[in-house]
C-alpha cells in the first residue's frame, strides 16, 4: 500500500515547510561540518578545547532546532530536537570534569535521541516527499552511531575523532536535505 494511503493528507504538511526554509537545514549541516572540520584538522588540540567545540556545536544545533519550531506547522518536535542539544549542552558546560566516559555516553545518548527524533520527523511529517526517506536514513544512522558510542565509551578521544568524522557526515547530510528541499 502506498505510503500517502496509510497516513492522512494532514500530515503531509514537511515538504512545503522545509521548502520554504531550505536554508535552516542548510545552517544545521555547515555548522556540523565546521565542527566536523575543525575538530580533525587540530587533534593536538586539548580535550577542553574540544569540550567547548562539542558544547558549542551542540547550543548551536539546539538553538537552530528552536528557530525552526517557529517557522514550521508542527512545532513540537522540533522543540524536542532543540531542547535535546541545548540539554547535552548545558551538560558539557556544567560538568567539564567529567569527561571521557560521561562525555561520551553523554554524546550517544544525544545521537540516539536525535535519531528517533529525526526517524519521527520523517515518518510523521515527510509523508510522500522525496526527501523524507533521506531524513529518515539519517535519523536511524545517527540513532545507530549513538549506540556504537555507547558500546564502548571508554577510549574518549579515540570517540572524538570518530565523532568528528560523523559530524562532517551529518553535516554534508543535512546540507544535501536543505538543498532537496529547496528544488
């Protein structure tokens, strides 16, 4: 059965949204990849240089994600995405000491909120439009990231490097789901 049988007309409200706010998608990805970016090209950067990049990153998206509730018909969840990051944020800041393994558990379990929360967005709002299905193969890969941080959250900057990569990843795909939302 075709996906715009199984969900009402009601719901299929994302596409024209994020069309006209292509460009919001678009800050969430450069701003993953210049986390991204940064974090790979100075690894003899300190760990608390890095813990400011992590919490910065994760205000910025938050704050993004809050933005974007006023510009979309269904607010809710991305009022839960923003207050997701802004959360792991405050966490980050408030708590420096307790990095490494906190830090880390903490970034999975942020990655695997946001997946959901993006795998929600996709199935609940996207309905037929093409781009949805990217929103939610995003959201279960970062959803799935998370967890493999969580298997092993003890070797932290080793985790950081891996984040960093991942963060370039995201970022080139939330860029290229700005740039389909706009055509």
């Amino acid at each position: 059965m075709p996906t715009s049988r199984l969900l009402p007309d009601r719901m299929h409200d994302l596409g024209p949204v994020l069309g006209q706010y292509w460009w919001v998608l678009f800050v969430r990805g450069a701003l993953a990849v210049a986390f991204g970016i940064i974090t790979l090209a100075w690894p003899s950067v300190s760990f608390a240089v890095i813990l400011l990049f992590v919490a910065t990153w994760f205000l910025s998206d938050g704050v993004v994600a809050l933005l974007q509730a006023f510009t979309s018909a269904r607010r809710l969840p991305h009022v839960i995405d923003g207050a997701l990051s802004i959360a792991a944020a405050t966490f980050v800041i408030f708590y420096p000491h307790m990095a490494g393994m906190a830090l880390t558990m903490t970034m999975a379990l942020w990655f695997m909120a946001k997946g959901v929360a993006q795998v929600w967005i996709a199935f609940r709002f996207g309905g037929p439009h093409a781009g949805a299905w990217l929103l939610g193969v995003l959201g279960v890969t970062t959803a799935g990231f998370g967890a493999f941080l969580a298997h092993d959250p003890l070797d932290a900057i080793g985790m950081m490097t891996l984040i960093s990569g991942f963060a370039v990843l995201l970022g080139v795909a939330f860029v290229a789901l700005g740039w389909w939302f706009e055509r």
